[in-house]
C-alpha cells in the first residue's frame, strides 16, 4: 500500500510565484491597460484632441494677437489642461465604471499582485501625458516657431509627464467616492472650472481677486506654474510647486487607496 | 504532507453582518480535494456572502474562513484559485487571448493560453474582442480564465447562464475533468439539474444559515414526497381533497400528485378510476426537495419571529 502513487502528491504544498513571474503579471496588466485606451476612442480622441486643437486656435492661429509671448505661455497653460485628462478620466472614470461592474471585484477575487491595478493605470496616463505633451512641444516649435532651448523643451516634456501624477492621485480619489456612469460628469465637473480657475484659459489677472487669491489652491494653478518656468515665462518658486502637487498626489492616493481597501 | 489533509476551504462558525442584517449566521462549511459542492439557496440566503468571504473580498465578523489554512485575503491562497464570478463584465475591447495571456501571468505555473481555450471551447475564439462575443461564448471565456492557473480550487458563480443545452453540456464535460484531476469546485447555481448531474455535496442555504448538507440522495431523500402522474377522469380539485394527496394539479392530459403515501393512493386511484392510465410514480426531485426545505426554514423562521 506504501506504494500508492497518489497524484495529489506530486503536487508541491505551495507553489511559490518566482520573482520574474511577478513582475511579468505587472508587466501584463500595464499591456493590457495600454492596449484597452488604446482601443477606446471615447477616452483617446477628445484627450488627445482638446489640447492641441486648443493650442492650434488660441497659441497659434489667434496667437499673434496676444502678444510674442503667446506661443510660449498657452504651451505651458494647454501641456497642463491636457495632462490632467488623463489622470482624471484614465483613473477616475475607469475606477468609477470597474468598482461598479464588478471588474474590479473580479481582480480582487484574483491573484493579480495587489498595486499592478493601479499601476497599470499609472503607465497608461504618463505614456498618454507624454504623447500630449509631445504633440504640443512640436506644434509649438514647427508650426509657432516658439523661442524653445532643447533644456526649456526637456523640462517642459518632463514636468507635463510626470505633473500627470497628482491628477492620477484626483482621479483614484474621486472614482474611489463616486460609482457608474454618473463619472464622467463628475469629473467634467472638476476638470473644466478648474482649468478656468487655474488660469489656464485666460490669465488669473483679468478674473475677479476673488478667484485670483482662489488659485494656489488647484493643484493645475501650480503644475502650470512649473510648465511656465520649464520654457521660460515663469516666476521661480519651482521647489514649492513640486513640494505642493507633492503632498496633493500622496494624500489623494492614500485616502482613495484606504477608501477602497474598506469599501471595495 | 500534512497539507494533503487540510481542507481546500472551510468556515467554521462564521458571522456575517451588513449593518443590522446579519448575512451569514454561523455557517460551518468545508470542501475537501476533488469534491465538487453545490451551494444552493433563493437570492439573499447568504451563498454570496459565503463565497465573498472565501475570496477574501470581505472580512468575516466572527469565527473562521481558511483558504488552504490561510487566510483567504493571503495572495499565496489565492494563486491556487480559479475565479468565475457571475457579475463581472470584462474590458470590451480586449481580445479573448489577451484577457487569457492576462489573467494566467497572475499564477506561478499556468496552463498556455491555447490548452486553456481548448480545454473551454474556444479555442477558435481567440482572436476575438470580447464584446464581439455572444453570453454563452462570454462565459465560456471567464471559464476559461476560471481555469487558466492550474486551480486547485475552483469557484463557478452560475456558470451556464445564458448558454445553450449543448455548450452547458460541454461546460460539464470540462468540470468532470477538472474534477478527476483532483480540482475542487465550489458551484453556485439556479439550475437544480445542474447541481444534480454534477455536485457530491448539496448545500442549502437559507437566511443565512446552512440548513441542509449532504449528497444529492441524501438531500432528495429528506423530503418523503413522491410525485404521482396519470390520466383520469378524475378531477384534481376533488383529489386534493383526499388525506392522501398533499397537492393535486393537471398538467396537460395527465394529473399531478404529491404525496407522502404512494402505495395507499395508488390503490386508491385504480379502485376509483378503472379506466386510469399511464401511471408513473417518482421520488420527489432536487427541485421538490429544495423547495420544501426553503420553505420550511421560512416558515421556522416565521414562527421564531412569532414566538419572540
């Protein structure tokens, strides 16, 4: 009887996930959060679309109204409005719909590595970020002719990729608050008078003091801040705009990421 | 080797509450290798709440809930489990073999992506956005994906909603095999013959608590009722009357009978109706069985209410 060939003991008591097999389920969920925007006009188009088509009208073609430094100063206000797109609607949406339809549900249920989610979604909106972005700075040196440095280019192209981070942490916590279909104007909400009150569409100075005094308080006033110093057209204090949209992504994300570890 | 003697997954006393409702009311369950369960119940009866638990979704407010003696909230528990939940839609634009590629790469050893296809039905499927897909195909892709990490446990939340005779057939092919190879399933379902054509255990639920376990046998056996057919003149209304028949309606041509006594009223039926024809008596079915052990609990429940 000792000769008994069971094959459940073949079976090892645990099987242990290699390290390569780990961070290859990351690599996999990032893929597939790629693939999946990708393949989504609805989310794609108008991210994409909004912010150079903008640029085009106000930086270059009506530009020249608004004085030489035109070309310069709706790059920094555009690069801004167009990476909080999307790290709004790339997490906050998305989180909203899968928390709702049980996708979420169904990873959980899963042994995806726990942060692959998020991070998933984490690529997607910087690589989305620095085709925006990417997108502007040539619009801006081809067909404005924009007085760029290659330093004030690179800056520019980093601070407009990695400013998408606080508007990811907004996004987790909003879609972390809010379910279902009612997110995309919820986050229409928040996205559209905040770029107005950030002084991206017009300057702060023309709008009530008010609204003025209201600025600092938008983490898109102080990502804008930073892109107008990236090329040139911006007051210094980079270290306390970092410092700020800083402490904004991490408390957004621990809040969200406490919210959702509660309530799914 | 001391882990081939643990359990799959067990609850041992555990309670449940969503604010003042309580869910789950000490609910003692467990599930050996190879043993197919069937987790049957009327919506809010707690089968949910259960499984929930047993993924690790929700924490329990009392007593145990081990996933291979681990806490089911421990990934490590997890990657020796397949998931198909009823209420997940997937990302639309993805292609059946990316959703597979995806899903395998969270297990240390995976099946391919092809054998898992095959192994569900849908290997000609791959190429294929999931949107594009009919419900039955859909379900035979979360099938798959249920089945892609080598699972030694398995949980199947309705599996063969929305499909066909034919591939619910051939989902039930693929669980019997699972099975044999010593894969455990947990089986949730509305579809009594399901449960019977493929569980070893049944275990109902009602408000909450477990109220019957057992082969499927044992559970048909619980309730006594057999089911009397035939064609009568006689009128099912004036039937129902007699003691021996608990309940009496035509169905068609024939004439339907429960009762707890079918040597007597089959005796009586012949001498009352000598022209009586095509009789059949059977043993009460899942169904029956179910239905009679729901009700009952609520009709318990009912009079603790009354009696509180």
């Amino acid at each position: 009887m000792n000769a008994v060939t069971n094959e459940f003991a073949v079976v090892p008591a645990a099987v242990a996930m290699s390290p390569q097999r780990v961070v290859a389920a990351y690599l996999e969920e990032i893929r597939s959060e790629c693939l999946r925007y990708l393949r989504t006009p609805s989310f794609l188009l108008p991210t994409l679309l909004f912010p150079t088509v903008f640029y085009l009208m106000f930086g270059i073609f009506l530009g020249h109204a608004n004085g030489p430094d035109a070309p310069r100063f709706f790059l920094a206000a555009y690069g801004t409005f167009g990476v909080m797109a999307p790290g709004l609607f790339g997490f906050g949406v998305s989180l909203a719909m899968e928390r709702d339809n049980g996708l979420l549900m169904l990873k959980r249920a899963l042994p995806m590595p726990p942060a692959a989610y998020l991070l998933g979604k984490m690529v997607m909106a910087l690589i989305v970020a620095a085709v925006i972005v990417g997108l502007l700075l040539l619009m801006a040196i081809l067909l404005a002719h924009a007085p760029l440095s290659a330093t004030q280019i690179v800056t520019m192209f980093f601070t407009c990729v990695f400013g998408v981070l606080p508007f990811c942490g907004m996004g987790l916590f909003v879609g972390s608050l809010i379910k279902g279909q009612g997110a995309p104007g919820a986050i229409n909400l928040i996205y559209l008078p905040m770029a107005f009150l950030s002084g991206l569409w017009f300057p702060l100075s023309i709008l009530p003091s008010f609204l003025q005094q209201l600025g600092p308080v938008w983490p898109s006033y102080h990502l804008n801040q930073l892109a107008l110093n990236a090329v040139g057209l911006g007051h210094g204090e980079v270290l306390t705009h970092v410092g700020v949209l800083a402490i904004y992504t991490v408390f957004f994300a621990v809040t969200a990421v406490r919210r959702l570890r509660r309530h799914g | 080797m001391s882990n081939l003697q643990l359990p799959v997954a067990r609850l041992i006393g555990t309670i449940k509450n969503y604010g003042a409702l309580r869910a789950l009311d000490g609910v003692d369950l467990m599930l050996q290798r190879g043993e197919l369960l069937a987790l049957l119940g009327p919506n809010g009866a707690g089968k949910s709440t259960a499984i929930g638990l047993l993924l690790g979704l929700i924490r329990a407010d009392g007593g145990t809930v081990e996933l291979f003696g681990q806490d089911p909230q421990n990934i490590d528990a997890r990657r020796r489990i397949g998931v198909m939940l009823q209420s997940a839609s997937l990302p639309p634009v993805l292609r059946v073999g990316e959703l597979l590629r995806l899903t395998a790469s969270y297990y240390p050893s995976p099946r391919s992506v092809q054998e898992s296809a095959e192994m569900a039905g849908i290997a000609d499927l791959l190429k294929r956005p999931y949107a594009k897909l009919s419900g039955g195909q859909q379900r035979r892709v979360q099938f798959a994906m249920a089945l892609c990490g080598r699972p030694e446990l398995l949980f199947l939340d309705e599996p063969t909603v929305g499909m066909d005779i034919d591939a619910r057939q051939k989902l039930w092919v693929a669980i019997r095999q699972l099975v044999a190879e010593g894969c455990a399933v947990v089986l949730t379902t509305h579809y009594l013959e399901e449960a019977e054509s493929l569980a070893d255990r049944v275990c109902v639920m009602a408000q909450g608590r477990v109220i019957s376990e057992g082969s499927v046998d044992a559970l048909r056996a619980r309730v006594a009722l057999k089911r009397v057919r035939c064609m009568t003149h006689l009128d099912p209304q004036q039937l129902a009357a007699w003691p021996e028949v608990v309940e009496a309606r035509r169905d068609g041509e024939r004439v339907w009978m429960s009762t707890a006594n079918a040597e007597a009223l089959v005796r009586r039926l012949l001498d009352a109706d000598v022209s009586l024809s095509e009789l059949e008596v059977q043993r009460a079915g899942l169904a029956e069985a179910f239905t009679e052990l729901t009700r009952e609990a609520e009709t318990g429940h009912a009079i603790d209410r009354e009696a509180a």
